[in-house]
C-alpha cells in the first residue's frame, strides 16, 4: 500500500442538515471516496444513529463491538474503532444503533459538547480532511459534530421547502460558534437530487443561490438511479459506476473542495 502523506492541515467538515433524506449519508460516502480516490486520505465519522454511511461502504454493523458510540461514552480512543481502507484512501469510524443512547446518556457526561472535538484531536494529523456524517436533529450529537468541526457543509435537496429549517440550523450554528468554536464557518451548501427536466429543481437551485450566495458549490449533485442502488452494493458511487453521471458530479465535488482550501 503506498504511503500517502497528508500536506498541510487537516480540515474537519461536519456534513449537516436537521432534515433527514436530503443526501447527508450519499455526500459524506462518495465526497470522501472521490477525495480518496483523488490520492488525499480521508477519515469519514459516521454520526448518526442510522448507521447509513456506515453499512452504504459495505460494512457489517451488527458484527462491530465497538463503534463511535463507545469513544463518546468511554475511554475507547477513536484509532480502536477506526476501519482502515474501506476505500482507496478511505478510513471509516463506524456507528451502530447503540449510538441513539448516546443523545440522552451524553446529558450526564462532563465536558459532554466536546467528546468528539478531544477524539478527533488525536488522528487530525493523520487525514487531509474528516467528515462528520450528523444525524438528523440539533440535539447534543449534532453538537458535538459543530464544535468539532472547522467547517460546515450543508446539502440542500431539490424539492419543496428545501430552505425550510435553514434558520434553525444557522442559529444553532452561531450559538456554537459564539459559545464554544469561535472559528466554526459554512464551508459551502451543496444542492442534491437535481432534476434539470424540472421547473421545480431549477427553482429551488435559484432559491438557495440567492440566499446563500457564493458559498454554494457550483457542482450539482443529479438525482440518479444508480447513486440510489450504490448503498445496497456497499461502494461509493465512483466504483459502482464509474463512467456515469453520479459518480461525473461527486469527482467534480471533490475537485472543487480541494480547490476550494
Ligand atoms: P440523509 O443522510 O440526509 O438522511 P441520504 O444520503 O441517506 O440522506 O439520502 C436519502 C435517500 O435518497 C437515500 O435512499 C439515498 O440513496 C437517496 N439519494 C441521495 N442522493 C441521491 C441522488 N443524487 N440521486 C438519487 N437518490 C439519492
């Protein structure tokens, strides 16, 4: 296996969205395998209790011991739990179900807002860039992933009511940024499940464009069957079908993410 050596520093990007189904779990996957693929190293963190990022890279939840769950409850450090090359240039430090206690058992636990922040502290050197898979809510997980984070990435889906919710999520993100991480900055808003045949997507794409400016991605994630099958497969896109459209965008993601520092 050859020797990647990270240049520069390390970015940590929680991938957020309260909103559940609006590609969340399909981003964190294929951005980071096409990084992956692009010779960066990559540590992808499944945060959500679903366990989606997780079993879409083909791993087997109910045959893990340990997962994130037991680094944020325990004294498990996050190198324990970590898989090492799910993918070319691809870590994953898994969730199982175990880790929906974690939001009400976090409640009890000193320093409970910067669990993850201390456990990515030890491996940061290590990766290009660590993706935080967030679940679909605002609670203490969620919490966690903004404090630990540099940067966010916000996926927007393509339907109606797609910036339902935006404000929400903007406030709890200047809450933490003026409470516990002064630094913390939208890295960019990433539109999914495009339709061009639709009025209604090239609406909602003009939508977000003018709310949220020039932080959206000029790359466009389409809505594909393929994308939709890869979990099932157990692989990112970017093996599953290579040459098409699907696995076209997230290269082009990815490539506008490295450009974009
Ligand atoms: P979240 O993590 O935000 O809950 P997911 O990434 O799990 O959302 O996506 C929700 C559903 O939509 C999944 O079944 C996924 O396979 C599907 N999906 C996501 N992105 C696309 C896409 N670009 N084209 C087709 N289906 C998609």
């Amino acid at each position: 296996k050859p020797v990647r050596h990270v240049v520069g520093t390390t970015k940590v990007i929680a991938i957020l969205n309260q909103k559940g189904g609006v590609g969340k779990s399909t981003t964190t996957i294929n951005l980071g395998a096409a990084l992956g693929a692009m010779g960066k190293q990559v540590l992808l963190i499944d945060l959500d209790p679903q366990g989606n990022t997780s079993s879409g890279l083909g791993i087997e939840k109910n045959l893990l011991n340990e997962c994130i769950y037991d680094v944020l409850i325990s004294d498990t450090q996050l190198t324990d739990i970590i898989i090492p090359d799910v993918c070319e240039g691809l870590d994953v430090a898994p969730a199982t179900i175990n880790l929906a206690g974690a939001e009400v058992e976090l409640v009890s636990e000193m320093a409970r807002e910067g669990r993850l922040k201390e456990a990515i502290g030890h491996v940061r050197g290590k990766y290009d860039y660590i993706f935080i898979d967030c679940p679909p809510s605002l609670g203490l997980l969620t919490v966690n992933a903004l404090v630990a984070a540099d940067k966010l990435l916000i996926p927007i889906q393509c339907e109606f009511y797609a910036l339902e919710g935006v404000t929400k999520l903007l406030d709890s993100m200047k809450r933490v940024k003026s409470l516990l991480n002064p630094g913390l900055e939208i890295y960019g808003v990433l539109l999914t499940m495009y339709d061009g045949r639709t009025t209604l997507s090239k609406q909602v794409a003009a939508e977000v464009r003018n709310f949220f400016g020039r932080t959206v991605f000029d790359t466009v994630i389409p809505r594909t069957v393929k994308i939709s099958e890869a979990p099932s497969f157990g692989q990112p896109i970017n093996e599953y079908d290579p040459t098409g459209k699907g696995a076209e965008a997230y290269c082009a993601l990815a490539r506008e993410v490295s450009q974009r520092g």
